[in-house]
C-alpha cells in the first residue's frame, strides 16, 4: 500500500492552538497590584500554585511583576500559600 492508498477509520484531528497574548501589553497595565487578591487568583492554579509562563502566555517581564506580587500577597496573608481547591 502506498501512502496515499491508506484510509483511516476516523479522521485525522489537527489541533490548532489558540494564539497566547500577554493581556498586561493587550490592556495596557503597567503595574501589578497585590493587593487586588481577585486578580491574583487568575494566575493561580486550585492548589495555590503560580501559573508558569506557558501556560498562562505573559510575557517575561510581567510574569516577573506577577510572582512577586503573587508572593507579596502571600506574606500579608492576602493570598493563601496553600489551599485545596481554592476555586
């Protein structure tokens, strides 16, 4: 069988990944709050932990805001540092 004689069964899925943007450059923020906890949250996953980059598609110099402000949060217990199923 030559390739172009092979059928498959179901067809082939080609995922197409949406394109990640760094909303802080999209909506203009330049400055981190970390004492807006309801922000904070949408960079934190259910077990309190920070999203990374990849994941979250900021780019570096505000991913860098977002940890320390994350982290800020957590020392002045704004945030949790642990929590189970924090959503």
């Amino acid at each position: 069988m030559t390739p172009s004689e092979i059928r498959y069964l179901t067809p082939i899925s080609i995922e197409v990944k949406k394109e990640k943007y760094c909303r802080f450059k999209k909506s203009g923020i330049k400055y981190v709050d970390y004492k807006n906890p309801d922000f904070l949250l949408k960079f934190i996953n259910e077990q309190g932990k920070i999203l990374p980059r990849r994941v979250t598609g900021t780019s570096q110099k505000f991913q860098k805001k977002v940890n320390k402000a994350v982290k800020r949060a957590r020392h002045l217990a704004i945030l949790p540092y642990v929590a189970d199923l924090m959503k």
